[in-house]
C-alpha cells in the first residue's frame, strides 16, 4: 500500500514535518543523541525548510530526486561518518533495538526491512489499524533505550527527539529504499550492524 495523492494526509510536527496515510509504507530513520553536531543537523534542518517552502507539494519525479540528493543522501552520508560514540556497534545493544521492532511486529505494524548501523536506525514498515506514527516510534524509542541503558548500567537519554519519515509513494521507490536499507551496512566494517530483511509476496 502506497501513497495516494488523492485522499488526505495525516501531518505532524514537532521540529520537522511528520507524515501518515493510513496503512501506507514509510521509511524512517532515527539516531542515537550524539550521532550529530547539533548545529549541523540545525543547518541541514534550515536548508531543507527553505527548499520545501518554495517548492511546495505535490512534487513531481525530478523534485523528488532533488529532494532526496540534497537532503535524504546527504543526511544519510553524514550518518555513515560515524559521529559520537556509535555504541550500536556492540552487538548486545543492537539486540536491544532489534528486539522492540520486533516486539509488536504483525500486530500494530508490519516490518518490511530494518537494519541497525552504529549510531542510527533506518526501518521500512507500514502502521496496521488505527497505530499511529509517532505512537510506533515513541515505543521503539522508549524500549530500547530503556534496555541499553539497563545493559550499560547507566543512566540518560539515548535517542535524539526527532526523526526523519517519508511516505512511500510507488513500488519503484519501495524498491529502492529496501535495496538502501540492505547495502547501507556495505559502508563499514563486518559486525557493526544488525540487518532484517523479509521476502516480499505481496505489497497490497
């Protein structure tokens, strides 16, 4: 199930821009507290308001490419710079998140692919019934960095607020989002990833 141009749209926000159509497939990426120096993200979060606000939705084929070179990719890029202390590298931690994604997984959202890199977390799902967005990764988020915590036997916040969501729009970017979650770990070294990948039958 993709998204649909012609019915409404469920938008939120706290600093960026939060979106859900029903049972629609979407892809987001979150990421541990010092994955990034603030005042970059702030600048990248600047750009990308800038770009937004003067080409406003519906975006066609070319914008959404440019969309994605200028602020998917060169988000993804400094995330794979490996900022911070990348504590997802440990092996026992990672099972922390892999353990809440899948915790519900078939009950309030279908998993499609979902990988764990040293300092963020990209997952491809699609919410089921009435869950909501940020009610599925405000879950995620408070169980594994409950779990980490307890396992690190320490104490403080985990995950940065936000995060970053797109709706998938055709089975073509489905595609390639889900060969980008599975080449993603390619990047690094062996053993610093958890990586989660489900045969597709049916996209319906």
């Amino acid at each position: 199930m993709f998204l649909d141009r012609n019915k409404p749209i469920d938008r939120h926000r706290v600093n960026l821009p939060h979106w859900q159509q029903g049972e629609s497939w979407i892809f987001v990426t979150w990421r541990l507290s010092d994955s990034l120096p603030q005042p970059i993200v702030e600048k990248l979060a600047a750009q990308r308001a800038l770009w937004e606000k003067n080409h406003p939705q519906p975006w066609n084929e070319e914008l959404l490419r440019e969309h994605n070179r200028k602020f998917t990719l060169g988000f993804e890029k400094l995330l794979d710079d490996a900022h911070g202390e990348c504590i997802l590298a440990q092996e026992n931690l990672r099972e922390s998140v892999s353990g809440a994604l899948l915790h519900f997984d078939g009950e309030r959202y279908e998993l499609g692919t979902f990988v764990i890199m040293p300092n963020h977390v990209h997952v491809l799902f699609r919410p089921l019934g009435e869950h909501r967005l940020e009610d599925i990764l405000q879950t995620w988020k408070r169980y594994s960095a409950r779990e980490i915590n307890k396992r690190r036997g320490k104490e403080g916040s985990i995950w940065q607020r936000e995060y970053w969501d797109r709706l998938i729009r055709t089975e073509k970017q489905f595609e390639w989002t889900r060969n980008y979650i599975v080449t993603n770990p390619a990047k690094l070294l062996p053993r610093t990833f958890t990586l989660w990948r489900r045969d597709f039958q049916s996209l319906s």
